[in-house]
C-alpha cells in the first residue's frame, strides 16, 4: 500500500492544538501521527504514534479564610519582670478577641522570640544597632494569626465589617498589627513575595478546587483531539500519556517557616482566586471501523 500524506494546515480548528499534527499515515491498518511542539519548527519532527494535544481549564473560587498577624511584646531589664509583662499583654488580646464571642474567629499562637531590645538588622549595612545602654533589656515577642473561618459565602461588605473590627480590637489591645518593619528589605534581598496589606485571604479547600480543575482540563483535552480526529477521518482511542504543562502547586504559596509548610492560594484582595491547569495529552489513534479513512477535503 502507497503511503498517503494528509495536510491539516486547511483544517479549521488546526491552530487550536498545541500539538500539530503534519501528517497522517496510513499504514498496515495502522494510523501513525507526526507532531511537533511549537518552538521546533525548524527542526525534523519525529514519528510518534498517536495525537497530542493541550487540555486547558480555569476555576475561580472565593477564599474562605482571613489572617491578620499581630505581634505581641514586652521588655524589661529583669527577665521576670519582661515575662510577668509578657504574659499580661498577650492575655490582653486574647480576652478582646474572646469577648467578640464570634463562632468563626480563633487566635492561633507561633513560636516565642526572647531577644535584646534595640538589637535591630540594619537593611542597608547588614549590621547591628545594639541598645546603647549599660544593661541588657531583654524582650519577648509572640506572633499571633488571628484567623477568621467561613467567609466564601459572606459578601464583600460583612467581609470588610468583619476584619475591620478585628484590626480595630486588635490595636485597642495593644497588639502591633502586620509582619516586622524590617521584613520588606529580606523580601526583596531574598526574591520572596509576600502577601501585601494587613489582611491576608486564604483558600485553604484548595485540593477540591484542583480536582475540579485536572477533571475539566482532561475533558477539554478529549473534546480538542476528538474535533482533529473527526476532520481527519479517524477514531480517538484512550489515553497514552499525560504530562503537565501548568500545575495548580505552580501558582500556590506555602505556608510561613514557622507552621507545618503546607500548600494553599493567597491573595491580598477579597476575591476569586484562579486555579489553572495545563495538561499536555497524547491518545492512541485507529482508522475508522469501516475501514475508509477520509481526509477533511473528501
């Protein structure tokens, strides 16, 4: 049998797929696809069974979560003294935020800090401003996440009602609202990017959301090579391989040093955050059962 060399650069929908096909054989019974990915052009593709094609899907979700940090302290020359202090101001916060008596907000404690007051990073030099004066005060400092649940189903105003009385109480207890003065320099120092503002949205279903978004990308995937198969005159068989162009984890921060890392989406702003998925997928591809392959143009 003569091979026959079939173009689909007329073929509508051609662009459409990452993977181009440049020429259907057929051959022994048998359906052979040469493809190519964009950027290699210039070069010789190479015989590949089957078709190749990009699957693509998009989902929005709202956060369900809002953070503020606040960091608690207290110095004193005497180490009892900053501890009795310490323990007083935390205890401060933590009763203005029981007494709001709201079902959906929990105060959360991170890692205790015992330091030398007035001992601060300098961002410029990379040295030390040390207390100048003759005794050593000694400071304790506590991060606490004030974390407000179930906020997807609330709309935008209670959301702003809500963390606007949380930083009010917040500061009325003393408590400094926001990351360090000093953390923006070891951000841009070190290519970090933080959560800007001082709220913090948190999509923590995230792993629901990425199901969703593999299951719509796949059926995508499908829709696209069973069109080139159809205008091709050939039957789509099942699934070959599965390579991902664009994961979900690619776009989704993880948690600070000082939790159990865990991956979740973050934005400064109340509201849908995207979840994309890319997967490259090749099927397996047969002639027709009738055994009369038709090119688009017959």
């Amino acid at each position: 049998m003569t091979p026959t060399s079939v173009s689909l650069r007329s073929v509508p929908g051609f662009r459409a797929a990452t993977a181009v096909v440049v020429g259907l054989l057929a051959l022994s019974g048998q359906a052979r696809a040469q493809f190519y990915e964009p950027g290699f052009g210039t070069g010789v593709p190479q015989n590949i069974e089957g078709l190749t094609v990009v699957g693509k899907a998009t989902i929005g979700a709202k956060p369900n979560l809002a953070e503020v940090d606040l960091d608690v302290s207290a110095s004193a020359e005497l180490t009892g003294d900053a501890i009795v202090k310490f323990r007083d101001s935390k205890k401060r916060v933590r009763d203005a935020f029981a007494a709001l008596k709201l079902a959906n907000v929990a105060v959360e404690e991170r890692g205790l800090l015992v330091d030398q007051k007035g001992a601060m990073m300098n961002p410029y030099y990379f040295d030390f401003n040390q207390n100048t004066k003759t005794k050593t005060e000694v400071q304790l400092s506590r991060k606490l996440v004030v974390k407000a649940a179930d906020i997807g189903a609330m709309d935008e105003e209670a959301v702003l009602q809500l963390v606007g009385r949380l930083l009010d109480v917040a500061q009325d207890a003393g408590a400094r609202v926001g990351p360090p003065a000093n953390m923006n320099f070891y951000y841009y120092r070190y290519g970090m990017n933080p959560t800007s503002g001082l709220v913090r949205f948190v999509l923590e279903d995230y792993e629901k959301v990425q199901e969703q978004a593999y299951e719509k990308a796949v059926a995508d995937a499908r829709t696209r090579a069973e069109r080139l198969a159809r205008l091709s005159g050939l039957e789509l068989g099942p699934v070959l391989a599965v390579r991902e162009v664009v994961a979900p984890a690619d776009h989704v921060a993880q948690s600070n040093t000082d939790e159990v890392p865990r991956k979740r989406l973050e934005t400064a702003k109340f509201q849908e955050i995207p979840v994309r998925v890319e997967l490259q997928v090749r099927f397996s591809i047969h002639p027709k059962t009738d055994g009369k392959a038709k090119g688009p143009s017959q």
